[in-house]
C-alpha cells in the first residue's frame, strides 16, 4: 500500500531522522510488519528535550492568534489526509477501518477545539481589599510538555494533549506507544507542513519506554507531564515527576459499570451496551467491564444482548465490513482468555463466543450468571466480552459499581427520572452516560478520579492543565 505519511523516522527539530537501531512495528490483524522505526536512547531524548526547550522561548511569544491559526492549517491538513491516517491506524492498530476513520475526525475535533480555546486563556481582574492596589492575573504556558500516549487511540490520545499544549504556547515532547508510533510520526508530517516551528513538536521512538519515561518524568527542563495508559504506569510516573515537582495529568485504567435498571428501554440498553463495549474490540478505558441487570429484565437484557453479539463480524481492519478487529498482541489476549476461563471455573456460563478464533482475534462473547467473586468484577479485560451480574435493588446496584477502586467512565439505563438524577449523582466516577454508551466529545471534559487519574482533557478545562495563573499586583496607587 503506498502511503506517503507512513513514514519510518522519528521527529526531531523540524527533521525526520533515522537511527542505527530500529524496532518493528507489527500489524495485529496479519502478525506482519508494517514498518521499522528508530530505537532512540535516553541520550536522545535529552537531545529532544533540550530542542524543545529552546523552542519555548519563541513559541510562548508567538501571538496567540498565529498559534490558533497554525492550529487550524493542521486541523485541514489532517481533513485532507483522513484517508491515508486511517489507514496507517488500522494497519498498527488492528481496529476496523471505519473505527479508524470515525478516530481521525475524533483526533481533529480537539486541534479544532483548542485552536480556538486557546484564544480564551482569559485573566482577571480582582477587586482590592485595602483599595491602594489593583490586582490582575494573566494565564501563561507551563512550559515544556512531555505527552506519553498508548496504543489504543494512536491519535486522539495525542491531539487531546498537544492540541491544548500547542495552543497554550508551550512545546511538546512526544513518546507514542512502540506498538502505534507511525501515527505519530504521520502527525509530525502535517504539524511540519502546517507550518508549527521546528523544535515545537518533537516525536521521540523508542522500545525503551521506562527509560525514556523516567527521563521525561525527571529532567528538570520539562515543567509537565500528560501521560494515558495503565495504572501502574502512571503510579511510577507520579512518583518519579515528584523529584521535580512536575505538574502532571494522568489519564489511567477504568473499569466501567453498566447498570441496566428494570425500567430501562432494553433495546436503547442493547444498542448502548454494544457500541460502549465493542469499540475498539473492547481496548478503551472506557470499555464497559461489568454489566449489571437488575432481576425482572436480565433474561430479556441477556437474550437480546447475545442475539446482537452473534450477528457481529469479526475480521481484518482493512476487509469491508469488519466491526471487530484483534486484540493488540499475545499479552492481551492472554488476559481475555485468562478472565474467561477464571468466570467459567467460578460458575459462569457463555451465553455466545468464549473462545479465541486465531492469530490474535477472539470471539465476541457473553458470559452470564457471573459470580461475584470473578477476576472481571475488580479488574479490567480490555477484550471483548460482557460479563453479566444480577442485582436486586438499586442500592445494591451503585455499591456494586462503586466496590473498585477506579472510577473512570460509568453507564447505566433507566427511564425514570429521579432514579436518574439519584444514580448519575452517586456514582463514583468522572463520566456517566446515562441512556448512552458513547460519551466522549472534545467539548466535554475527560477524566476519573480515585486511581483513574488526575486532570481532565478536552472541553474549556483541558487547557487549564497547560496553563499557570500568574497573579500580578500593582502597589502604591
Ligand atoms: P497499555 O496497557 O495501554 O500498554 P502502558 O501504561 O503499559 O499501558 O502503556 C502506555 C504508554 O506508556 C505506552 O506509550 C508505553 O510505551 C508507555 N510506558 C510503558 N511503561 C512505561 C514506563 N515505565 N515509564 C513510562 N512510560 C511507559
């Protein structure tokens, strides 16, 4: 396949450059390789750290509305070259073509989002108590960004934190997953066409990513960190951004609850349940990872459920149709069949699926009477599987979702009003969809609590983490 942005250099300082050693980026669907890409060291990343330092100075002075407009060349030239992004996405990613396509405008809407939000970095103005001052605050860059993004959304994960980090006037440091770097690289190539300075956005590859992390975490040059993947990731990564007092985002693991109360529309339940917890073959941190039915609607849940679940195709990314692709590499689908066989051996039965295919592809399954005592009632599958609980009573229900200690994306159906104020209020969680599935946007702020993270991105508060408020005050007036 010719693609001209599928290209095989790391980013630096305006150029695209090679390295002695490489490593290989493989394609889940075909266990082929798409690509090499360079093998940088920790000594190469003080190199691209330093590179964007230097930068900074130039960057933060640039006009806010030269940045927004920088910004909004990228955000066309990403819409222009949609086709060729989505591709390089299935093809390192596995995920389904169309998936691929819907991410590549998910990507932009926060370059759109933050070129303009950018422009409303507003101050204040604070009223003085003893009235021989006047007293202002105005909002600057924190400075250099480090961004360490997973595999799972190859370039949303990254927009969501430069787009806010580029519009705010500070300069990134990017380190992509070694499994999902050409989307990276792909997005350097249009940042450089769009015309964004050399040195502003860096793309460091590497396979080394404890050593380049804890560069990144520790070098005193970098002033933040904005880091998505797992938990105990982003633990190390705290702890060692602490040696310099870092400002730090973290977006973690989840692990969802989905509540189906007796008086939800079990058909708007069924659509909501699948599209939240098949995109992506289930690898999003906001995939559902336990389905709760109350009693009076769980066989019909169950039934309909299952029927959907079967009519779904499974399949190469790239083949017309595929809704589901494979898991990312052996790891992950070890997990998968790891949590099947431990709710199998608890008492569980499978109501469709419950078996891998081959290569790295598993059948989308449903599992139903689900023990309490499972692996996937306290820990994230990232695979695609419904696990189905019962419960009785709504009380039950919400210290059932709320009995883990993350606290990401929560969901649940019902048509009654005050049960919906009541739950969406108790639940301990950053997100609820209630009488949905899907519920990320640009506009909205993303984000968990407990161990899910720190920090929201997207929507007006995502800048705020790119931002320091600087208090200014006039005396002797
Ligand atoms: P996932 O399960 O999504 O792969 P990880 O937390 O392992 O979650 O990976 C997310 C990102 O963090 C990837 O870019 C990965 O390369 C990087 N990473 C993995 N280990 C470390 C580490 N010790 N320090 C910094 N980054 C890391």
């Amino acid at each position: 396949m010719k693609n001209s942005l599928l290209i095989e250099k790391a980013y630096l300082s305006g150029a695209f450059i090679s390295s002695k050693k490489t490593f290989e980026v493989i394609n889940p669907s075909t266990l082929k390789p798409v690509g090499s890409l360079p093998d940088l060291t920790v000594k190469d990343c003080q190199k691209f750290i330093d590179t964007a330092h230097k930068s900074w100075e130039a960057w933060k002075s640039t006009p806010v509305g030269e940045r927004s407009k920088m910004l909004r060349n990228l955000y066309n030239l990403i819409n222009e070259h949609k086709q060729e992004l989505a591709e390089i996405m299935t093809l390192e990613s596995g995920k389904p073509l169309q998936e691929s396509l819907t991410e590549v405008d998910y990507a932009n809407s926060f370059i759109d989002w933050f070129a303009e939000e950018g422009k409303r970095a507003y101050g204040e103005t604070i009223p003085s108590l003893a009235g021989n001052t006047r007293m202002q605050t105005i909002k600057q860059g924190v400075g250099v960004v480090a961004a360490i993004t997973p595999w799972n959304f190859p370039l949303a994960m990254i927009t969501r934190k430069v787009g806010p980090a580029l519009a705010a006037g500070c300069t990134v440091v990017l380190k992509p997953a070694s499994q999902t770097p050409f989307s990276a690289i792909a997005l350097a190539k249009l940042a450089d066409k769009a015309g964004i300075p050399k040195g502003v956005f860096n793309v460091i590859t590497s396979k080394d990513s404890k050593g380049i992390g804890k560069e990144l975490a520790t070098n005193e040059k970098i002033r933040k960190i904005s880091f998505t993947g797992s938990t105990s990731v982003g633990r190390t990564l705290m702890e060692q951004a602490a040696s310099t007092i870092k400002r730090i985002s973290l977006e973690l693991g989840g692990n969802a609850p989905f509540i189906v109360f007796n008086n939800a529309d079990i058909d708007k339940a069924v659509k909501g349940a699948v599209s939240g917890k098949f995109r992506n073959t289930g690898q999003t941190c906001v995939s559902i990872n336990r389905f709760y039915v109350q009693e009076e609607v769980y066989k019909e849940f169950s039934t309909k459920l299952t029927e959907a679940v079967k009519a779904i195709a499974v399949g190469d990314g790239l083949k017309k149709g595929t809704q589901v692709g494979p898991l990312i590499n052996s790891e992950g689908l070890k997990k998968v069949e790891e949590h099947v066989q431990d709710a199998i051996d608890k008492g569980a039965k499978v109501a469709t699926g419950g078996k891998p295919i081959k290569g790295l592809f598993y059948e989308p399954t449903v599992l139903i009477d689900m023990p309490k005592d499972s692996v996937i009632s306290t820990e994230e599958t990232f695979g695609p599987i419904c696990a189905l609980f019962k419960f009785k009573t709504e009380d039950e229900a919400i210290k059932l979702a709320n009995d883990t200690p993350f606290g990401l994306a929560s969901y649940f159906f019902s048509e009654n009003v005050n049960q919906c104020f009541r739950v969406s209020e108790q639940l301990e969680a950053g997100m609820v969809g209630v009488n949905t599935g899907l519920i990320s946007n640009a506009s909205a702020p993303f984000g968990g609590v407990k161990q899910s993270g720190l920090g929201r991105e997207g929507s007006k508060y995502g800048l705020d983490e790119y931002i320091e408020v600087k208090y200014i005050c006039f005396g002797g007036i």
